[in-house]
C-alpha cells in the first residue's frame, strides 16, 4: 500500500509540534505526559505503512521530539524512503 505524500507532511508537521512542546522535565512536570502518545498522535496519518515501517518511524520520531536538531535529518531520509516520489 502506498501512502500519499500528503499524509507524510501531516506526519512531519504533527512532529515538528510535538518537538516544539517537548521539554526534558516534561515527564516530571506533567504526569499525565507520554512521549508514546506523542509517537502515536505523530504517526495516525501513515496508520496504513506495514508494521516494520512504522516501527523504524517509531524509533525515529522519539529522537525527533525528544532532540530535532541532532535527528530531523534521519526521519526525512525515511519519509523520502517511504514516500512515493512527486513523478509517480
């Protein structure tokens, strides 16, 4: 199944968000925070990849909140894997 590129951009829009309220202390200060929900809430618009690509996305979106700069480079080298190209 082939996920369209427009739901990749609602992927990465929804992690640059959730990247953007992320602090270190946030699962002191708020107990309810759950970096897993933020993975999920990130990952709803690609729900139909396969199990092994939403795990490698996984991986990569906790790095991506949890540090961008060190890691935005590596989830966009996936969605460019993952993604059909704009000629197709």
């Amino acid at each position: 199944m082939t996920i369209p590129q427009e739901q990749f951009d609602d992927l990465l829009s929804r992690t640059a968000l959730a990247s953007l309220f992320y602090y270190p202390e946030i699962a002191v200060d708020d107990g309810d925070y759950s970096l897993e929900n933020d993975i999920a809430y990130c990952l709803e618009p690609v729900a139909g990849v396969s199990d092994e690509d939403a795990e490698r996305l996984r991986v990569v979106l906790g790095r991506v909140i949890t540090n961008p700069s060190a890691h935005r480079s590596e989830l966009l080298a996936l969605v460019i894997e993952l993604a059909p190209s704009p000629d197709a």
